[in-house]
C-alpha cells in the first residue's frame, strides 16, 4: 500500500478471541491506526464513553452480552449512535447480516476474512464518516451564519422602518405650510405655481413613504386583516367609479363588466379596495390618452386539487404600452417595475403590497402583457364557504 493511503483514525476492536484481537490490531498498526481492544460487550461500551472511537470492528458471538447488544446500546445513546459499526463474524446467514444491519451496523465481513477486504471496508467507512462530520459542521456554520443574517436584516428593516416613520413629521409641517401659502392671494403667479409644484412633490414624497412603511409591516407580519363577509361587486363598482373619474382628464375610459350575483368574500374591505384602486392607478398611469381600461369581474369554479371551491376572478385590463418581458418575473417584487416613457416612476412598492394582500386573503394575482398591446391584471380570491 502506497503512503498516501495510510490513515490516522481510531479503530475500537471488539472481540472475545485474543488471536482474533492479535491479528486485526497488528495489521492495523503496520498501517498506521491507533487500535484498541475490548474482550467482551461491557468493556467496549466502556471504551467508547471514555473516548469516541473513529470506527468500531464488532464480534457477534461473545459471552454475556453479544455484538448485537452492543451496537443496539450504542445507537441508543445521543453521543455514541454516529461511530460506524463494521460487524466482523463467523455467521454467515442471510438473517445474520440482515438483523446486523437493522440494529445499526453500515457494514458486515464474515470469518474467516481477508485483510486487504476488511482494509477496504475500514477506510471506505472511516471516508465516510469524515464526510458527514464536516458536512454536519458546514450546515451548523450555515445555520449561524443564515441566523445572524435574519438578524441583521432584522435591525435593517426596523432601522429603515424608524427612518422612514421619522420623516413624515417634517413633510407634514412643510405641505401644511405650503397650503397655507397656497391661500395668500398676494402671491404672484408664479409663486403660487412654484408652491403647487412643491405640494405636488411633497405628497409624492409622503406617498412614497406611506408605501415604504407598508412593505416593512408587512414583511414583519405585523398587518393584520379586518376580515368580513363584504359584496364583491359593491366594492368593485365603486373603485371602478373613482378610477373614471380620475382617468376622465386623460380622456381614458374606464368600462365596467361585472356579473351579478357574485358571492360574497370574507375580506378586509379597506384592503381589498386598496388593491383594485392601486391596480386601476397603474392602469391610467401606463394608458396613453383615449385609451380603454376594463373591469371584468365573474365567478370560477375551481379545477383539479381545487374542486369544489369558488373564486371570484378580477381581471383589469388596459391599452397602455405594455411590460418588457424581461420585467415582467419581477413585476412582484419590492423595488422592481416596468420601465416608462410616459410618467416618473416611484420605487416600486405598489404591486408587491398588492401581491401580499391578495395572499393574506388566500388569493392570488398573475399577470400578462404585451409591448404596445396592454397589460392585464388577474385576482383569484375565494369566495366565502356556502
């Protein structure tokens, strides 16, 4: 045997013959294992808790307690059921091996042997274990390594959360000062155009943090649902009402085509409005004048693993330019949108709280959409059990 396969490892020899235990511990000595022995069950589980063997060669037959004995205790035990059993013995029926193998053993060489066999064996078992040692300790260095970073995320989020919440009192206090200004009539016109502009920029700003504050509690779980039985199309109708109203100065329409009798949900309504009324925003904002929007709104009897069940399916759909298909995987995500030639984007909150809603509520959205064609917006929301 060349140098290079000579081992280290610690082999506990157990056996009840002496001219067994001469043989297997010299051999193994010329090829560099540190050996010990043990004549009977009760001195090598001794030898075990006084020190954790590498590997352990195990006779069946010895007088009061037998190999099998031994192996079964030793996988009982917490410290001492990860050492390797190789079962070395005369017994050569099948049921022999099979009962050596569901007490614990990985290996099973029958008497009498070849060393070279049993070398083979001892190595393979010993690389073996090295394996699942330093893949146990990588996983534990993963496992901290994943906790702290779930605790420095932790203190990101709450600090970005605080920072966040801090700035909306000065914003407050200058849109509060810059109404104010807005009512002097002494201001020239000018002025009074730099001040609206400056109004239009700081409710951005306050929008933009109201949504940044949202994702933060919703990554913390900390939103909690207001849930009701509500009518579907009461809701729908009357964000669907707004978004006209808003959409009429870019000459967009906003149609309606929703079928009666929908079934009632059980849902927050405050957030479900939310949703529809940042989908319908998106919509005029991405629609080019003269343009069209559509709500269609209808009942969905579920299929496969969801048969039985009803949805109320929600679907917006717009003539606007339409989402790059390399956005569109993203278009969930926080932080992540669709490009724009059309208006200022923030940064990407809406449709992420949007999506997390809609799961809170056990529903879900999806998307398709094509440049220059429109986009649509489908909800599947369950309907409230019968």
């Amino acid at each position: 045997m060349t140098e290079t396969t000579l081992n280290t490892g610690d082999i506990l020899l157990v056996d009840d013959n002496p001219i067994n235990l001469d043989l297997l511990s010299g051999m193994l000595f010329e090829r560099k294992y540190r050996v010990r022995v043990a004549t009977n069950g009760k001195r090598a589980l001794a030898a075990v808790r006084s020190c954790l063997p590498d590997l352990i060669l195990l006779d069946i037959n010895m007088p009061d307690m037998d190999g099998y004995e031994v192996c079964r205790t030793l996988k009982a035990d917490e410290t001492t059921r990860e050492v390797p059993v190789i079962f070395i013995s005369a017994l050569d029926e099948a049921m022999d091996k099979v009962r050596a193998f569901e007490v614990g053993g990985v290996d099973y060489v029958t008497k009498p042997f070849q060393f070279e066999e049993v070398l083979a064996r001892i190595e393979n078992q010993l690389k073996i274990s090295r394996l699942q040692k330093e893949m146990a300790f990588k996983n534990e260095e993963l496992a901290n390594a994943n906790l702290k970073l779930k605790e420095l995320d932790r203190i990101k989020a709450n600090f970005a959360a605080m920072l966040v919440h801090d700035l909306k009192s000065p914003l407050s206090v200058i849109k509060g000062t810059l109404e104010l200004f807005s009512y002097e009539e002494s201001l020239d016109t000018t002025l009074k155009d730099l001040v609206t502009t400056s109004e239009r920029s700081v409710d951005k700003m306050l929008n933009l943090i109201n949504e940044a504050l949202d994702v933060f509690r919703n990554e913390a779980q900390d939103v909690t649902l207001e849930v009701k039985s509500i009518n579907p199309e009461t809701l729908l109708r009357g964000v669907a009402e707004e978004a006209r109203l808003a959409a009429l100065s870019a000459r967009i329409t906003v149609e309606t085509n929703i079928e009666p009798k929908l079934p009632s949900l059980l849902a927050d309504p405050d957030k479900l409005e939310r949703v529809f009324a940042n989908l319908l925003s998106n919509a005029i904002k991405f629609t080019p004048q003269g343009g069209r929007i559509s709500l269609d709104a209808k009942t969905v009897s579920g299929t496969g693993v969801e048969s039985g069940l009803t949805f109320v399916q929600v679907s917006l759909t717009d003539t606007g330019e339409g989402i790059p298909a390399d956005t569109l995987p993203y278009i969930f995500e926080p932080y992540r949108q669709a490009r724009s030639q059309r208006s200022a984007l923030g940064v990407g909150l809406g449709l992420a709280i949007v999506k997390r809603i809609i799961a809170e509520h056990g529903g879900n959205i999806s998307v398709r959409s094509q440049l220059g064609v429109g986009t649509c917006f489908t909800v599947m929301l369950p309907a409230k059990p019968a």
